[in-house]
C-alpha cells in the first residue's frame, strides 16, 4: 500500500545553526516546502501553477511545479526524484473541488539535472513532460522565465511572490486545500549564507521575515517578481521558524538547461 507524504522526511538534514558561518553538518532540513502566514490567492489568478503528485512502489508524495510552454513543466529534481510515475492536475485551485477546465495528466517522462545532489540539494531542478500540448484557457497558462539577458541580475530587495498548497503554520499543522501566496523580499546569497552556510551562486533567498515563507510540502513551485520566475522553491529550515530564509533554485542559472531538455526557447 502507498503512504502519502508530503517527502517532508526528505533528506534528514538537521537544524541549522544561527552561528557565524555553518559547518557542513549544520544544513538545511526540508527540502520539500509550503506557504507559511500566506493568504489564498484570488481563483486562477496564478495560472501556470501546477500540482504534483510523485509516486514510487512505497509511498506517494506532493510537489508543486510551474507550466512553462506547451508540453513542459518546470519542478525540482527532488520533486522527481525516485519517481516512478507522475501526476500533474493543471488548473486547479480548490484541491477538493475541480474547477472548470481543471486538467489531470500522467507524465510522458521526466528529467532532473544530470549534477542534482541530494545530500546537499545542488542543482535542484527538473522537467516533466507532458504527453500532449496543454493549450492556453481561462486557467491555464505558462509561467514566464527570464530573459537570458537577466543572467547576471541578484534580484536583492526585490519583493518576490511564492505560491502554493499546504501547511499553513510553523512546525507543522493541515495542508491547505487552496492555493495560498505569500509576498517577501529577496536577501542576498550573502545574507543567506550567514545562516546556513551553504548557498551556491545557483541559488536565491527570500528573507522569511514575519514568518512569511514556504515550508513543508510545495517544493518546486514558482517564486516570481512581477510575472517572471526568478526560483523554484527548494528548501529551508526545519519547522519553517520565523526569520530562516528560505531558499531556491534561480532559473536565471538553468535557462541553457532547460532549453535543452524541453520544448521551452528562450529569449
């Protein structure tokens, strides 16, 4: 029989030190995370958002994910990781409740990054191809990434937008049954560093502040400033305490990537 999970056991990384610069024992614990002190979005209103269910032979897990064109969903590769078959439901909103022109599809395959660490969440990016184009609607629509000519751009002090479903508290708590945002702003990889100590160039922070982050469950959904995509949720610290930042993969480093892998072409 298959448990559900939201992989929030995945890696078991411990909690990490406030200290100056962490050791590499002193990494982040989920790398799998949800809206914390967000409010629900208006219905359809985030229309590439997607939601993901990953299942392997003993359990199932959540992920959230991005439509970027046609046929390719943008995710993270510990959303896919183990995966033996993948589920995408487009368009959704109430997960308990299908909405008009709500699409489920099982995924004709997937890739994550060939250099994807999972003892330290390198490169935490994956596509997932649909079996068929996804045409545009009321409420579906693709995620806009970066222009290749954003490449060098931090972002810092932007005020960025993360979305998605699930728990809603820190230290745990219910998953949401609708699509939740929360709005913070961009810290510098240096920030970032003097708590965990382990930030790569590849990588982008939002500050946490307020209490206001992703947490446990909605790993790989969008993180955008204005309506391009700038991240896909990654990880942070465990029990999403207020004031850890939390930290994800920053398209602007994959444009080539994913281009190469998907039907997606940039700019």
């Amino acid at each position: 029989m298959l448990q559900f999970s939201a992989k929030d056991e995945l890696p078991p990384f411990r909690h990490p030190t406030v200290d100056p610069i962490g050791s590499p024992d002193d990494l982040p614990d989920d790398p799998n995370l949800q809206i914390i002190h967000g409010d629900e979005v208006k219905p359809h209103s985030i229309p590439y958002q997607i939601y993901l269910i990953g299942r392997s032979s003993f359990q199932a897990w959540s992920c959230g994910g991005s439509i970027i064109s046609p046929k390719t969903v943008l995710t993270a590769a510990h959303c896919v990781d183990g995966a033996t078959s993948i589920e995408i439901t487009l368009g959704a909103h109430n997960l308990k409740q299908a909405s008009p022109g709500q699409i489920t599809v099982n995924a004709a395959s997937w890739k994550r990054h060939e250099k994807y660490n999972p003892n330290t969440i390198d490169n935490d990016i994956a596509v997932v191809i649909l079996p068929n184009e996804i045409p545009v609607s009321p409420t579906i629509n693709y995620s806009k990434l970066p222009s290749k000519t954003d490449v060098h751009k931090d972002f810092v002090d932007d005020s960025a937008r993360v979305s998605g479903w699930g728990v809603t508290t820190s230290g745990g708590g219910t998953v949401s049954d609708v699509l939740r945002q929360v709005n913070s702003t961009i810290i510098s990889n240096l920030a970032c560093n003097n708590v965990y100590g382990i930030v790569k160039n590849e990588e982008i922070c939002l500050s946490g502040d307020e209490g206001k982050t992703a947490c446990n469950g909605d790993s790989g959904g969008p993180l955008v400033i204005g309506d391009i995509q700038v991240g896909i949720v990654s990880y942070g610290v465990r029990g999403c305490l207020s004031g850890y930042p939390s930290v994800y993969c920053r398209t602007t480093k994959f444009l080539d990537w994913i281009e190469d892998n998907s039907d997606w072409r940039g700019d």
